[in-house]
C-alpha cells in the first residue's frame, strides 16, 4: 500500500478510495488530488455559518439591503435548496441557490462587496443571444468579458444597487423557468 493509502486510512478520512486507487502510475496527481481533498475536508469541518449579522457587517449595512432584496427576488420564483460554503480565495462566503443537484445562482460575500454569479451552459447561451438586445448594454459586456469553462461562461456581477434585478431576472429565467407558484 503506498504512502498517500496510509495517510488516508490512518486518519481515516471519507476519500480513501481515491489514495487506494493509486498503483503508483499516477504519484503526482494523486498526491495532489488527495491534498485538495483533506484542504476541502478541513475547510468544511472548520465552516461556520454566518449569522446575518455577520453578513450585514462585512458588505455593509447599505449592500446587505441590496443582498436581502436579490435573496427575496430569487426565493420569491423559485423553491430552492440553500447552501453556504466558503467563498474560495477571491471571496469569504458563498451562498448557493440549488435544485436537483443544479445550481440557479450564487451570492458572494467578502469585505465591502458582494457578487451574483450565474454560470450559462451552451444552450443557455445560445438563448441569451437570441435575447441579448432585451439586456442592459452592462450585462452584455459582462457577458462577452466572462470566462468559458468547461462547465459554461461564468458571468459574475459585483452589485452596489438593484439596477440590474430585472436583467438578473431574465438571466436567472434563462436557467430555469420560476417554480413556485406564484398568489394572483
């Protein structure tokens, strides 16, 4: 059993398999899959969930309204699941809008400033650009400026105001039509 099987099943870490599966052909990526595994599993066994007044005092009391107001349009059309994570390097949080092991959208917090994230696979795409003139000429730069990954082109706003709710709306409709019915 080599070194990197040890370790796992000394501490007795959940991702053991992933060290057992290695025969030696692949050292460098196991080793190096396995440390982003135990960093994940320290960070997560390490999170707290922040309370909303953490929240409000790192964005700022002026963000957090903005932050609130985004969180009640979204939950408003769609009954989602909602998880917090850590933030990554860039960010301190995440709070994540998923359905059906999909994800709608995410918030990100960190000192003075918060994100909305909405990642749009090919078809998605493809329909924001048979609607791209319906958006504000911000969002389509932020658009044409996003990073495609292999997952779709992540489209992140760092918001100061609710001026681009209504894109956001149509961003977020593009994804996934409202699922929560709605009172009339």
């Amino acid at each position: 059993m080599s070194s990197i099987a040890s370790l796992g099943y000394i501490y007795n870490l959940p991702f053991t398999k992933l060290a057992i599966l290695d025969n030696g052909t692949n050292k460098k990526q196991a080793i190096f899959a396995l440390s982003i595994k135990v960093l994940q599993f320290i960070m997560e066994k390490d999170f707290q969930i922040p309370t909303p007044e953490a929240i409000e005092s790192l964005i700022g009391k002026g963000l957090y309204q903005i932050w609130n107001a985004l969180c009640l349009l979204i939950e408003y059309k769609y009954e989602m699941e909602r998880f917090w994570n850590n933030g990554g390097r860039k960010w301190k949080y995440e709070y994540k809008y998923r359905r059906g092991g999909k994800t709608l959208c995410a918030l990100y917090a960190k000192e003075n400033s918060f994100g909305f994230m909405v990642i749009l696979g090919k078809g998605e795409r493809d329909k924001f650009e048979m609607q791209r003139e319906l958006f504000s000429k911000e969002v389509q730069t932020l658009y044409d400026e996003a990073t495609v990954y292999h997952d779709g082109k992540w489209i992140m706003f760092e918001l100061r105001n609710a001026e681009l709710f209504s894109d956001i709306e149509r961003l977020l409709e593009i994804k996934r039509l409202p699922n929560r019915k709605l009172l009339s």
